[in-house]
C-alpha cells in the first residue's frame, strides 16, 4: 500500500478489496489516530481508495467510529458484504482457444465442473499469453455459480499475498489474515515466481497451500516459469505446486492469432480488412496482449477520424508494436546447426531417423524454442512435425545435457559454439 497528502487530507492506496477490507477492518483506529496526532485531521479526512487493473478507483472513508459502529465480518469471512466481490473481465467463451493454450484452457474448464482428478492447476506462460485470462474465467465461472454451487474465491498475485502478509504482521494479526484465505473454497494465485528468494512468505505459502489443499479447496496458480524454472522457491512448495496439472501456454500459432483478431474485431463490431488482419498476426507473433492493444488502437484511430480501417493505417500504427527480432532468428540456427554438425538443410528436414540428423534437429528445437518467438507448432510446421515432437526432442536434448555424459557434453558444446557465433 501506498498514499498521498492532499489539502486537508489523506488518501491511501489498496491494490485490491480485499487489502482495502482488511485495513479498514483491523487499522482503520490506529490510522485515524495517528493523522490526528501528527497532522490534525478529522477521521472523515482520511479515505481509502482501490486502485485495481479491475475496476476504477473507488474511495472508502477511513473511519474508527464506522468500523465500530458496523458488524464485523466473522472469522475467515473473505470478502465483507460492504464490498463488491472482484470484477471479472474475462470469460471462458471469449477465451480463444488454439494449439498452444489448448490444454490450458481444457484443464481450466475441467477443474471448474469437477472433472479433473486434480483440485490444483499450475499455468506457466510468458507475458501477455493468456494467464490472467484463464484465472478470471475460472473465477467468472465459480463465483456465478454456473456448474451448480457457488464457492468462497480469493484472488490475488503472489505480490498482493505478502503484501496483505506484511500489513497483518505489522498488525499482529496475521492469525486473521490466515484464517480468511484459508476459508476459501478456490484460490486463483497468480504470478507465483514472485515468492523466490522470499523465504517467509514462500513459508506461508507452502502452508496455506497445503491447508487448503487438504480440505479439497481447488487451487489456480499461474507463473511466467515452469516449476523446474523456479530455482530460488523451496522445493516442497515446488512439489505441491506440482500436485495436480501443469499446463504450459506457449505463443499463439498465426491461425491463432487471426482468429483472436476476427474475435476481437468483431466483439468492437469494427470491420477488418484481410490484408490487415494479416498484417497484424505476421507481425506481432509472441504477445497477445499486444496484439490486442494494436487492434483496440487501431480501431480508436480509425473512429477518431472517422475512417474505415485500411493497410496505410495499420502500418503507420504497427510501427509502435512491431517486435524487435534478435540476432539468433530461425534461419541463422537452421544455418549454424547445419554447420556444426556438417548437414545440409535438406537432410535436417527429411524424415530420416539417424542419430546425427535426430540429435541436429533437436538442437533446432531448442534453440529456435529459447532465442525465437515461434511456438512449438511453428517450430513443427518448419519440419513438417507435429508440436509434440518438437517437445520431446526439446526434453531430450535437456536430459541429455543435464547427465553430462560424452554425448551431452558435446551437445552443450554445440548449442554455446552456435550461440557465441551468433553473437548471442
């Protein structure tokens, strides 16, 4: 939490309802006091306000005689009744679904009817994929009650959790704080990787976790690193984020993209030329978010001045999104790998089994995986393989290289020799 100062007046920042709940509830006294002793204001001077990505900033007046005055909420109660329950901006049915969040979005669906065996789903995905999507059609699909019964949700990142954390250990009441979450029936945990290096909090997580798990609370965490990725987290909570499934989010494929943008386009009722539409999907390849931000800007400049969208504006706007490609682009790995291990294109491509021609296109797939924005399709189109191949070779040449044995030494070699001749 932060605030400001203003005129005859104080103003503090929630990130969400629910901090903004707990502080009135447990601080709203102290807080009063404490502006009427160093600055001499009233305790209807001193207001509240929510700033979430949700919803517009809404002031909640700080007050000990009203926080006294009004029922408190009963223990473990996770939203009060005062306040409105999270703005869910996102659904399952505008989540546009293809090869690369396929799983994702079905293990999603399948943990909200009860069909998954598991009660827990971990989604990894880079920035602007789809995440935050999926965790608000979850909550969206919960809290409405739509498979039958409607449940307790709380939702917040890793951030808000240590956050809301410090505030009620400074409050001396963190036993509260733990009874609310642990009362939840869903808990939709986003951005999990902020808790390494984070010995305390990752603590209390693991035991929230854990508690809510063991009653059969059904739990959504999201990172932008898979569980093998979180290097600096304890591996127990590791292990219990792992307890259900995992479901990787990868770049959307470019029929995937045109599809968002026909969604997007149409839920704005905007017309959207073809030779636009592609513009966009060949262009901006990695990041739905920004794919989305382009498409609403275009729109908003072609409504401006009065205009029917058209190629010469698109240009003109994709120039602010175009992604930068680094020195390591398909071509060159293709090349380099080539080289290394004396190929030539066509024997990459064929579909012969050797262990040289197996081994070049793994180190193809690795490379393409961790220096390009193609996805795992793109990658398989390029070879005429499904995406699964591209995974498992991908898993192969890691395995290799992690045994350091004769062949993943020689392996490791190859993919920093490739590196250092790219300049990467």
């Amino acid at each position: 939490m932060d605030g400001e100062i203003r005129d005859a007046s104080v103003c503090l920042h929630a990130p969400n309802d629910f901090v903004a709940n707990w502080v009135r509830d447990r601080l709203a006294a102290v807080i009063c006091e404490a502006a009427a002793a160093v600055l001499g204001l009233t305790p209807d001077a001193v207001s509240l306000v929510v700033r979430s990505a949700n919803t517009a900033p809404v002031p909640r007046i700080v007050s000990p005689v009203e926080t006294a005055a009004r029922p408190q909420p009963e223990q473990g109660m996770l939203i009060s009744p005062e306040y409105p329950e999270p703005k869910w901006r996102f659904s399952f049915e505008d989540f546009v679904v293809g090869p690369s969040n396929e799983m994702a979005y079905a293990a999603a669906k399948g943990l909200c009817a009860d069909l998954a065996d598991a009660g827990t789903l971990f989604v990894s995905a880079g920035s602007g994929l789809g995440k935050t999507h999926l965790v608000q059609a979850v909550g969206k699909c919960l809290s409405e009650g739509k498979m039958g019964t409607r449940h307790k949700i709380s939702y917040l990142t890793a951030e808000e959790f240590a956050s809301c954390f410090v505030i009620a250990l400074k409050a001396r009441d963190v036993e509260g704080f733990k009874a609310r979450l642990r009362q939840s029936d869903v808990l939709l945990l986003e951005d999990v990787h902020f808790l390494q290096n984070k010995g305390k909090m990752q603590e209390e997580a693991l035991s929230l976790i854990k508690s809510l798990q063991s009653k059969g609370s059904r739990l959504v965490l999201t990172s932008s690193f898979a569980p093998r990725e979180l290097h600096h987290m304890d591996c127990q909570l590791v292990s219990l984020c792992c307890a259900g499934l995992l479901a990787h989010m990868a770049s959307p494929t470019l029929e995937t993209r045109r599809c968002i943008l026909r969604e997007k386009a149409r839920a704005h009722q905007a017309l959207l030329p073809e030779p636009v539409s592609e513009l966009l999907a060949t262009r901006i390849t990695s990041n739905v978010r920004q794919l989305e931000s382009c498409l609403n800007n275009l729109i908003f400049m072609a409504r401006l001045l009065n205009r029917q969208i058209c190629l010469e504006m698109a240009l003109e706007m994709i120039g602010q999104y175009a992604e930068a490609h680094n020195g390591l682009d398909m071509a060159a790995i293709i090349r380099l790998v080539c080289d290394s291990f004396k190929l030539s294109e066509a024997q990459l491509a064929s579909r012969s089994r050797r262990s040289e021609y197996v081994q070049a296109r793994n180190t193809v797939y690795y490379l393409a995986r961790k220096h390009t924005q193609l996805s795992l399709q793109d990658i398989g189109d390029l070879f005429h393989r499904r995406h699964s191949s591209v995974i498992k070779g991908i898993s192969s040449l890691e395995r290799e290289m992690q045994r350091e044995s004769t062949l993943g030494r020689q392996l490791a070699h190859t993919v920093a020799l490739v590196e250092r001749n790219a300049g990467v």
